[in-house]
C-alpha cells in the first residue's frame, strides 16, 4: 500500500476530522501548506511535532534554510504524510539542529527525558567491568552505536556522497580490521531479506524513511554491510542507511564487547570525525537516536526473583540506573522465564551506560542469591 493510502486509512480512523480535506492538504506541494493546515493534520495522532510545533515557531522558520537548502517543510513532511509517527521529525543535516533548535530542542528534552545542557566527552574510555552475575544466567547481548560524517546526511546525499562514504569508512574498516563486505546493490533480493531477517540487513522500503527523503530511488547503491563473520558474526556495520553508519555487536561477554566497541568506535571517529553537538552529543537523522547513539540490550534470567517480584517494581529498581526492564514476551506478565535489560539514557556515556548496567545486574544478583 502506498503512504497516501496508509494515511487513508489512518484518516478514516479519526472522529470527526475532514478527511477529505486533510487527505487533500496531504497531497499538496509541502511549502503551501499554512500552520493551520499543517496542525490539522498532525492533530490525528499525537506527535511530538504536533505537540511542539507552534505557529510562533512555524512563522519564524518558514522561510529559513540551512547551507544545504534544508527547509521546515523537508525535516517535517514525513510526520504529515504519516500524522501516526512517534516523534515527527528527521534532520537533514547537522545544521538542521541548530538552524531550527526551537523545534529540535523541545522535542529531544522530551523524549529523552532530559535537559540538553550537557558538554560531552567524546572518546570512549576503557572500563573495567567486576560482574558477579552467573554467567549461565544470561543468554545474549548485543551493543548499538550510530554515527554520521560531517557531510551531508542521507536525506541530502547525492550519488556520489554515497560513493564516497562507502569506499572511506571501508577503506578504514579493511584497513584496520579486515572483515568481509557485502554490497546491497550486488546481493540477490532474497539474500538480502534473509539476513534483513536474521537481524543481520536493513529494508530497502519503510514509508516513513522514504517521506522523509532518507531512502531514495538509488538506496541501494553504495551501501552494504561489513561483517567480521558471515555465518556467525559478532560485529556488523551498515554503511549508507538511515544514518552513514550503524554499529552492532553481539556476545556473552560484555566487557569484550564494549573494548571492540571502544576500538572500532574510536578508530572511525578518529579518522573520518563524526558529526557532533555539545548539547545534543552524536547527531543522528532522527532526534530520538542522539546523544551518544547507543543502546545495548541483554535478556537474562533470575527465576526466583521474576516470581516474587512483580514486573513494575523492577522497573523501578532498573529506572536508578538508567536502565529499563521488559518481559521477553509480554510487558503485563507476573511470571516470566527471560528479562530483557537494556540502558534506557541515551545522554549518558557509552562508558557510563555500561557500568551502571553492571551495577543493577550485580544488584539483580544479589538479590537472587538473597532469596
């Protein structure tokens, strides 16, 4: 179903909204539309954009652009097109931040809970990890950082940025680390759904990236994914999706994880220097991925305190520590073979995101062996 189509049916979804006239503003070239057009139409769903974006605001960037041409109306048509989206808006370019921050700014202290007057140290440090947790009790984990160049982002990229992220970023990763690489171009169509399956790809389609201009005709050129193992692998780096590059790595061992982490992160931003904010941290397409652009999860088992504790109250526990906690299976559930424990805080350091992870699994156990 097309994204006209889509928001049909979210439209037909919606009490006693025009639809037609909604459907109708939709479909209209995005810069004539006017403020109350534009809030009639996120007020179907309840964005962040819809919540943040005031005429005040509206009236005073209307009309302005970063160097790169990006516009109010480019960083905000995907969340008209789809009024159901979360947060609402992409950025096009670094300077989008800065050049439209009365929007930016509200909507990250929202969503990430936090007050962006923070200075941030970049590299990330060596830690050292003293885990007391039964290594039996956890079954995998896995660590995600993403990053952009100072170029332009993939909302604004031509052809021949692609190209030339792709061959720097793996020149580096060749260079340094070895590794196999696997172009999207050049993979067969169920291949690439294959391991898009496995955790291990990214989708050519996704309407919402596709409004937002971050996917184009030309996606699957010069992007590809890097992989240490094909068969089994515990690292692996996209190039050229939503944002130029995305990290993962996966393993039981969570100190050696985060010193490959640290490795490779370090390494690349070392030689290619990531896009930054002294208030925002690491500058990703999408607001709700700033900050250092990192998340990690890791599903563990402690049976004895998932049946004398109720779901909330370790939410709770995991909440001081920057964490958040969820069944494997359902949220409600009482009783459960697996949580699933990940940092919740995207403006806390990768370092410190790590340690205090440890922390609460080192309580977590302590509290098991306690019962």
């Amino acid at each position: 179903m097309d994204s006209i189509g889509k928001n049909e049916q979210i439209l037909e979804a919606s009490n006693g909204q025009n639809n037609e006239v909604l459907i109708s503003n939709i479909n209209k070239k995005m810069e004539e539309l006017n403020y109350e057009e534009i809030k009639k139409t996120l007020s179907i769903w309840n964005s962040l954009l819809s919540k943040y974006l005031t005429q005040e605001i509206f009236e005073e960037y209307k009309d302005k652009k970063t160097q790169l041409w990006t516009t109010l109306f480019d960083i905000i048509k995907s969340c008209i097109k789809h009024p159901n989206s979360k947060v609402g808006i992409y950025a096009w370019d670094a300077e989008s931040y800065n050049t439209f921050q009365k929007i930016f700014t509200p909507i990250i202290e929202d969503f990430h809970w936090v007050d962006t007057d923070t200075i941030y140290d970049w590299k990330l440090e060596p830690i050292t990890l003293n885990l007391r947790i039964d290594p039996k009790s956890y079954i995998d984990m896995r660590m995600r950082m993403w990053a952009n160049l100072k170029w332009r982002f993939p909302s604004t990229q031509t052809l021949e940025d692609r190209k030339n992220i792709e061959k720097e970023v793996s020149q580096i990763l060749e260079n340094n680390f070895g590794w196999k690489y696997f172009s999207a171009k050049e993979t067969a169509p169920e291949k690439w759904k294959e391991r898009g399956e496995k955790g291990r790809g990214f989708p050519l389609e996704d309407a919402y990236l596709k409004d937002a201009g971050v996917i184009t005709d030309f996606r699957p050129e010069w992007s590809g994914i890097w992989m240490d193992n094909p068969e089994n692998p515990s690292t692996i780096i996209i190039i050229n999706e939503e944002d130029h590059i995305r990290f993962t790595w996966f393993g039981r061992d969570m100190q050696k994880i985060y010193n490959n982490v640290a490795n490779i992160y370090n390494k690349l931003d070392e030689e290619l220097e990531f896009a930054k904010h002294k208030k925002y941290g690491n500058l990703g397409s999408c607001p709700s991925n700033i900050g250092h652009m990192f998340k990690s999860w890791l599903r563990i088992s402690f049976p004895k305190i998932q049946q004398q504790y109720p779901l909330e109250e370790l939410k709770k526990i995991a909440k001081e520590y920057g964490c958040e906690i969820r069944g494997k299976w359902w949220e409600s559930s009482k009783s459960f073979d697996v949580i699933e424990v990940s940092n919740s805080k995207r403006f806390m350091s990768p370092q410190d995101a790590v340690i205090k992870r440890s922390e609460l699994l080192n309580r977590l156990t302590d509290m098991e062996k306690s019962i």
